[in-house]
C-alpha cells in the first residue's frame, strides 16, 4: 500500500499498486508525484519506484505519437513567391 501527495498537498490513502497504475493512465499522477510506501515517512518521486516505471514509461511513450499528416508529402511542397 501507498500513499499519494496530490498536487493539492493532501496526502490520499493508503492505496494499491494497481489504483496507482491507473492513476498514471489516466494522468492524475506522473514520475514526479511524490508517492510514500508503506509505513514510510518520506516521500518519494515516483519515478524513483521500480514498480511503476513501466506504467510511467508506457504513458509517456503514448504521448510521443507523430502528429497527424494531411496526406502531402512536405519535400515536395515548394513555396511560390
């Protein structure tokens, strides 16, 4: 179990892995969240938890999607001046 401080300073839990994992998803958390486990004291960016960083990684992968094209090809288009 863990513990989430919320960009609002209020610590939310205890909390499971998996509600953690899908916080990521949907982008309430990310690699610079700071997350507590367990009886801990301190808190952690979580990055810094081995556990989640595929989820983390996952995310981020996501968003890193090429833009959308238009269909023409941009060597081929010339400016007329």
């Amino acid at each position: 179990m863990y513990k989430v401080k919320g960009a609002d300073g209020a610590e939310y839990g205890p909390v499971s892995d998996a509600l953690i994992r899908q916080w990521i998803a949907e982008g309430r958390l990310n690699g610079e969240s700071l997350v507590s486990a367990g009886e801990a004291e301190d808190w952690r960016p979580l990055r810094n938890f081995p556990e989640f960083m595929a989820s983390i990684a996952a995310v981020a992968t996501a968003g890193m999607a090429p833009p959308p094209t238009d269909g023409r090809d941009r060597k081929s288009t010339r400016l007329n001046s």
